[in-house]
C-alpha cells in the first residue's frame, strides 16, 4: 500500500494496494496523516514516503512511521524486556501515553507494520522483539510521555468556529430542532463507516451532483437503496446539504472535520444535528449501560424514546469515534478521551428519565457556571451575526455585550454617521476610550470598501475617543496594511475576541491582556498572539502543578521515602521532572503557591516540601486539578 501510494500519479484518485485497488482517501485514513499530504489540490504521500520507495529499507520505513506515529518506537521499547500480549500493550499506551484507546484495533495497526518490516514477530498471542528490532532502537529517538500528559484526561482538541457556533446554538434553545434520527445507516467496509462519511465529505468540497454521491457509497458494496438512505443519513447527521435541485455541497462543519480528521470533531456534528448522541455519553458518566437501558432513557423534553436499533446505531459511531466501548456483551462504557467530551458538549439530560421514573439529574461536569454560560452564549452569537449581512445590527449588539462582559461601560450608538459601538474602561489610571465598528459580511473576509479609514477619525472625533476598533471575521491585506499604518486604529478578529470572551470567563483576563486587546499599536496577528502565549503560560503552570503533586503523593505513599517524613526539595522535585523539561523556577514557583495560605496544601520546613494532607483533597482545593487528576 505504500509502495502504491508513493507511485501513484499526481491527480490520481485510486491507488494500487496488492491485488486491489484501493481510493486516496481509504488509503490516507488507513496509512495515518504522517504519510499523506496534499500537494497542488491532490492527496499525495508525502516527500519522504516518495524517496523511501526508491531504497525500500524497512528501517527508514520505521523511522519514519515513528518520527510521525505516536507509540510506534515506543512500543517496540516495551518489548525488550520480555514479550507481551496486545492487550498488555494497550494498556501501557493508555497509562504511561494517555493514548485513550478503547479497543485494540490500533495496537494491531502498529503491530502489523512492525512485522510487516520485520521488527517483530508473533506468537502465541505475544509480541516479541527481533534483532532487527532491537537493532532499530539504537537509532530512534524514543520519547517519554509529554508534560501537559501527566496526570491529565486526554485534551479534547479545540472545534472549529463553525462547529462550535452549532454547538453553542444547542445553548440557546436548539435543542429541541435537532433530529430523531432514525436507523442513520451507512455502509460498513473493513475501514468503518467515519471512512465513507469522511471520503463523501472530500468529494463534496465542493457542490456534487446527487448520482456521483450515490455511486461513491455503492463503490462499497451497497445497493442503490441502500445509498440513497445512506445519502440520507449523511444529511441528517449535518455532513452534507442539498444546493440545487440535484447537487450536494458538504457543510462547513463537515469541512472542518474533514480538515481535522478528529472523531471528536465528527461527534461533535452529528450531537448538534441529531439528538441523543452526546447525551448517551453524559449517561455512561454515571457507568456502564445496555443499549436497552440506554433507549429506554432517550426520552427528552416530551419527545418518544429512541428505539434500540437507533441507539445502536449511534453507540457504533461512537466506538468508531473512541468515545465508548464495550465492557462486556452488553454492556458500554466510556473511554477517557469520551469522558473528556461529555465534559464539554452541551447536553439535553435534564428531563431524562431513569428506570425507575424519577428524574436523573444533569451529569455535574456538564452543568457549567453562569459565566461559562453566558460567554457561550455570546460566543454564539458573535459567530453567528458576523455573517449575517442582513442585519448589520445584530453585530453591533453583540459587540456591546461582548465589551461588557469584558468589563468595559459599552454601549450601541449606531445610524448615519456615528460609530457603532463605544467602550470605556480606567485600568490602573490609564482611560481606555473606544470607538467600535462592528463589520457582518456574508463572506469569510470583510469587503476593503466597507472600511473608511476617513469615517473611523470621525468616529473618534464625535465619540472623544482615542482608539478605533474594528471588528470582524478577517479583513483584506489592504486593510491590514492601511490600519497598521494608522496609529489610532487596530484591527480585532473576531477569533480573538471570541478567544477573549471564552478564556475571560475560564480564567479572567489581567491587566495587560485587556490592555493589549485593545492596544492599536498591534497587529491583528499580534493582537491575538498576546492571549494564546497567556493561555500557554497558564497551560504550562498547571502541568507542572500536576507533575510536582503527582511525584508529592508518589513520595508520600512510597513505604521507603527519600528522608524521613516523605519531603523532598525543589532539586529532588526538579532532577526527577527533569526529561520533562521543568525548571527549578517552576518548581519552587508552584511550591510556593501550594504552600501559601490560599491553598495550603504542602507543608514546608525550610528548604523542604511535602503534602500536608491526603492527594485526593490536595487536588480538590485547586478546582483545575480535581476534575483531571486520577488519585
């Protein structure tokens, strides 16, 4: 397969894999993004995959699977010492790699092409390790667990702004228009069924006509009714829509799946279309569940329960998903990366009843704070009136509640002549005075003749203000240039504000992020690069609070402690974090914040450190760590 890959022509659809023929995109799926890439519109393999066909050397093969494959090098590592079981393999890729995998389909996929190269052998159901194999460790840089890994869920990827508008509309009364969906069938080939939703997203990039559809999903092996209904299934689940009387499109969420590749991503579409998707994983919260039990508790907000072939259908793209698993026969359970969504998708559980009729209440991890709640709902809003150039207003609106939550005194001027929006705000003395435009368009980058640099100084002038902002999706590389170049106005894409809105209700935004917001001496890019290093810095303190806890309660339940009374010193601390990458700065910083009196939760004596009390309270008194942290 890769061989045929690496020889396909450019342009080329299908790709000959032994004795068949195999589609692009089936290959890509199955090879792994790290072999593919597109190159002038076509899916390719990638530069290396092309000059490793020339010498066919099975090492530089596992080179390079490994430079771009997680747990490939690294469970070759794990065969050294003694073979193992498939099984035993998953469960270190999923405790020491957090790789959060439910099923052993993708150990096997590694394992496939660590025998195809002759690094491994098997068995009697073990995996041992060659010479070949052992040969190839000297010459792979094999890595530990990342830091953001330790002690942590696996992370949700970030949606797309598409999506995450869907999402939020949920929020906000939607939803009650999502779909029953009924059988959702789609064909099942050896690749799964996410493989032919994704492969008919590719196709309807752009606008397709309804039999090219049809004939890619018979191309596996279903009748023509059967792809009519899967056409069907397609439309329902919020991947494609009709745009002419017999033309498909896929929809800009699917693209961002599409673009992705994340299953997080195409579950994320299907919860906002469809109902009781998300919602089967806010019930597994509680614990394993029968399909049965699951339909018989899909009943929400007056609508019939689910039937249990509708609730199967669904539970199939979740596993493909890795969001559940099966437990035993019957019963599913959640997978950590699928406990992690719950978490975050807005679900419709709070009328869902139980067995026994009394009213379940709503999962606690997925009940959200008012100000979670409300920066969703502006977020939605936000997303939504910026391309809806019918009604300008709506943005000017949004815009004004934005700043407010932000903290600013903002209020909607508007008509003829006047700015949008203004905003005000005194921070350590310094008056912060704004006048806002607020720019909708129906297209992704705000037309250049809908920004009058010569209408914003007049805004200013009749506002009294000192900075104009303007506000949109993106705008054109003129405009760009020409606001860069004015030092009393400053680009804000409306992803920055969104970002702004989102992380102020998370963490709160400081002074100088605020500030910086709306500074316009900054680019657009700078703008926005000002709050992702803040979101970083923050990221990066709460993984080493998690690492140096995590090695505190290892210290303090070891039977054979370094010193007496299980403390250690920030260079203990340090030198066993150290492939981790954490300094002695980080180190002491976090000790002095879990030692301080608003914490409280390491003692200190002198230069040394340990838990003042068990590590399942420790982790609770810092609300970030208590919902991640496994004690």
């Amino acid at each position: 397969m890769v061989e045929g890959l690496a020889h396909a022509k450019s342009g080329s659809k299908r790709v000959s894999a032994g004795d068949r023929e195999l589609s692009l995109s089936d290959v890509s799926r199955f090879l792994g993004a790290g072999l593919t890439e597109r190159r002038d519109g076509h899916l390719r393999g990638t530069v290396d995959v092309e000059a490793w066909a020339k010498k066919k050397d099975p090492l530089e093969l596992v080179m390079l699977l490994h430079a771009r494959v997680r747990f490939m090098g690294e469970l070759l590592v794990q065969l050294v010492d003694r073979p193992l079981t498939h099984e035993s393999l998953r469960e270190v890729a999923n405790e020491k790699y957090r790789m959060g995998w439910a099923s052993l389909d993708q150990v096997r996929r590694r394992s496939n092409w660590l025998r195809a190269t002759g690094m491994a052998t098997l068995f009697d159901g073990l995996l041992r390790l060659t010479p070949s194999g052992a040969e190839v460790l000297n010459a792979l840089e094999l890595g530990e667990p990342s830091l953001e890994q330790i002690g942590t869920a696996p992370e949700v990827p970030s949606a797309g702004l598409k999506t995450l508008a869907a999402l939020n509309a949920l929020e906000s009364g939607g939803f009650s228009s999502r779909a029953d969906g009924g059988s959702l069938y789609l064909p099942s080939p050896e690749t799964g069924s996410l493989s032919v939703a994704h492969h008919v997203v590719q196709l309807a990039e752009a606008p397709v006509d309804e039999l090219s559809i049809d004939e890619a999903l018979v191309s596996y092996g279903v009748s023509s009714a059967s792809a009519r209904q899967a056409r069907g299934s397609l439309h329902v689940l919020g991947l494609i829509s009709r745009v002419s009387e017999s033309a498909w499109a896929a929809t800009p969420e699917a693209l961002e799946w599409a673009s992705s590749g994340e299953g997080v991503d195409f579950v994320r579409i299907a919860h906002a279309r469809v109902r009781f998707v998300g919602e089967i994983l806010g019930l597994l919260r509680e614990g394993a569940l029968t399909t049965a039990e699951l339909a018989s508790r899909s009943g929400v907000a007056g609508r019939n329960a689910l039937s249990t072939s509708a609730v199967r259908a669904r539970l199939g793209l979740l596993r493909e998903a890795g969001m559940v698993t099966k437990l035993s026969q019957k019963e599913f359970h959640l997978t950590p990366l699928g406990r992690a969504a719950a978490g975050i998708l807005p679900l419709d559980l709070a009328s869902s009843s139980s067995p026994s009729g009394e009213v379940e209440p709503r999962p606690v991890a997925a009940v959200t704070s008012s100000a979670k709640q409300h920066a969703d709902l502006l977020v939605a809003e936000l997303l939504a009136s910026a391309t809806d150039s019918r009604d300008p207003n709506r943005m000017e609106y949004a815009t004004r509640d934005a700043f407010r939550f932000l903290g600013f005194q903002a209020e909607r001027i508007g008509g003829a002549g006047r700015t949008d929006v203004t905003a005000t705000r005194v921070i350590l003395g310094k008056a912060l005075a704004l006048a806002i435009d607020a720019k909708s368009s129906g297209e992704d980058v705000v037309p250049e003749s809908q920004v009058s640099f010569q209408a914003l100084a007049e805004h200013r002038a009749a506002e009294g203000a000192s900075t104009s902002l303007v506000v949109g999706n993106d705008f054109h590389r003129r405009t760009h240039t020409a606001a860069d170049q004015e030092a009393a106005v400053g680009i804000l894409l409306l992803r920055t504000l969104v970002t702004a809105v989102t992380e102020h209700a998370s963490r709160g935004l400081d002074w100088n992020e605020i500030e910086s917001l709306v500074d316009p001496t900054l680019t657009a890019v700078e703008r926005h690069q000002v709050l992702e290093r803040a979101g970083d810095e923050r990221k990066r303190r709460s993984a080493v609070m998690h690492a140096v806890l995590r090695q505190l309660m290892e210290e303090a339940a070891d039977v054979q402690p370094m010193r007496a009374g299980a403390w250690l010193g920030v260079a203990d601390l340090r030198r066993d974090l150290r492939h981790l990458g954490v300094t002695v700065e980080e180190v002491h910083s976090v000790l002095s914040l879990m030692a301080s009196e608003s914490l409280d939760i390491v003692q200190r004596d002198k230069e040394l450190y340990r838990l003042a009390l068990e590590g399942d309270l420790a982790a609770r008194r810092i609300p970030a760590l208590s919902a991640s942290l496994e004690v």
